[in-house]
C-alpha cells in the first residue's frame, strides 16, 4: 500500500524512555581480548587498531590497547603486543575467554587438564544451582455477602503467609546445601561446580539418567546444565588436543585417574594461576629470586 505508515513494539512502560534507538554493537560492548588474540594471529605485522577499523563499528583505541595488556598479562601475547605466544596460539583455538583457556593451558600442564576444563566450562554457562520456583499466591472465589467476603480475606491472606513461609523454607533449604559443597569445595563456587559434575558423571556412568537426575534433586542442580557443561567440557579438552598436535607440542602432563580426586590444593593453585598471572610468573632457570614488595 502506498502512504505512510506507523510502526509499534510492545514493551514496559517505564522502560520506553529508557531504550536506546539502537543496540551498541558487541565490539563496544564486550572484552575485545579474544578478538585481538586472532587478529594477531591472522597478520602478525599489522596493529589491531588497523585492522578493526575496517569494521562498520570499530571498536575505541583504549579498549584495544587495554584488551592488549590484558593479554599480554596472560601470557598470550609477547612483551610489546605484537608476537603471539605458544600459551596464545592454544588459548585462540578454544570456544571460550582467554582467561578459561589459560585455564585449560595451566591444567594440563599440571595434570588437570579434564578438572580444568569443566571449571573453565563452569565459569563460561550460566550457573549450574538453581532457586525453588515460587508458585502463584492463591486467589479466593468472588465473596457473596460482607460475612463470606472477610472470610475468603482471612484465608487468603492465611493461605498467602503459609506461601511465604514455605517458599522461605524450600529457599533455605536450597541454600543450606549449597553452602555445604561451598564449604566442603575448599570455599569456592567453582570448585563446588566441579564436585557436583563428578559426582553427577559417576551416578551417569553408572546408574544411568534417571539415577543423575535424583542426585540433581537432592543439590538444586539443573540437569541440563550440567549436560551443556559436560558437552562444552569435552569440546575444549578436545580442541585443545588437536591443537597441540597441530603445533606438534609435547603430549601434556600425566592426568590423575579418572575415578580419583584430585588434590584440592592443586585445584585452588590451579585456579590462582589462571586468573591472577602475576602469581605464577616463569622465571629463567637459575635466575635470582623477586624482591620482596
């Protein structure tokens, strides 16, 4: 048809003023670390920045040159930000950040390399726990006169406090247990995920689906969380062997068993490691020790 016409979204009241007339596009928006990690990959003589700018948004010079210190912090790219490291050209082959993939990297190197990528899978998804879900507060039929009106008032609001209270309960008990893989996880959340994972396998393994669901029950675990977790784990062990074939590297440090727990303070070390970079630094074979701060 031909003349103007009118164009209408639903949405929120209080939100429309709120809105922007366009998204910010995600190289604005988002770590820029993996995205410079293959741009130095692909033309290792060329700047990021030049690259980039190319692109119909390109991002600014400050979050290119900071996601550039944040790799070479990782040790992903070499002092200067211009030569891609062994540790670098491993993390970019991975489907995930470039800390989880340092992760994977240091895990194997200490012979966690199956730990480390469920902790890096774990870190990545949406977290595996979930809240009790809150029924609707029940309503009262219509009242016929003022006596059955105050009546169905007194058991709603009745019927609404013992809600409350139940709700209160199931999200205590909820919690309760979590707390308790918190604590027995050496007090860390992903150390917890990575206990609920191997148990949940071993029940998989063993007793089938329907055994690894009434585990999930008894933890306020999502099974299928855990499924995308398990999936994403494999994906990255996976990819990172290929690529250490492809770059003809050694084959990785020897895995703990399989049906036995690794140490947890080779975990939290492990853990350490991947996101703060200063605390596991290589010095040069025979090189005096750092001054103290």
């Amino acid at each position: 048809a031909d003349g103007e016409g009118a164009a209408g979204s639903l949405g929120v009241g209080w939100q429309s003023g709120r809105m922007l007339e366009f998204t910010v596009p995600e190289m604005q928006r988002t770590s820029l670390a993996n995205l410079v990690l293959k741009v130095k990959l692909m033309q290792p003589g060329a700047s990021a920045a030049q690259v980039l700018a190319e692109a119909l948004e390109p991002p600014e010079v400050a979050a290119l040159t900071s996601a550039t210190a944040e790799l070479v912090a990782l040790g992903t790219l070499a002092a200067g930000g211009r030569v891609v490291t062994p540790l670098g050209a491993l993390v970019a082959a991975l489907p995930c950040s470039a800390q989880m993939g340092r992760l994977c990297v240091l895990g194997e190197a200490l012979g966690l390399g199956r730990q480390s990528a469920v902790l890096a899978a774990a870190l990545s998804l949406p977290d595996i726990f979930l809240q009790p879900f809150r029924a609707p507060a029940p309503t009262p039929p219509p009242p016929t006169d003022d006596a059955d009106s105050a009546a169905a008032a007194a058991a709603t609001a009745a019927a609404v406090q013992l809600a409350d209270w139940q709700f209160a309960a199931a999200d205590v008990g909820a919690y309760r247990r979590r707390l308790e893989l918190f604590a027995q996880s050496g007090h860390s959340e992903p150390l917890a995920a990575l206990a609920v994972h191997a148990e949940w396998s071993k029940l998989l393994a063993a007793e089938g689906p329907a055994a690894a669901a009434r585990y999930c029950k008894t933890v306020h675990c999502a099974y299928k969380r855990l499924v995308e977790l398990d999936c994403l784990a494999r994906e990255l062990s996976k990819r990172l062997a290929a690529q250490r074939w492809h770059m003809q590297l050694p084959p990785p440090a020897n895995a703990a068993p399989a049906g036995g727990r690794a140490p947890p303070l080779a975990l939290q070390a492990l853990l350490v490691a991947a996101f703060s970079p200063h605390f596991a630094h290589a010095e040069p074979r025979g090189a005096p020790p750092p001054a103290a701060a």
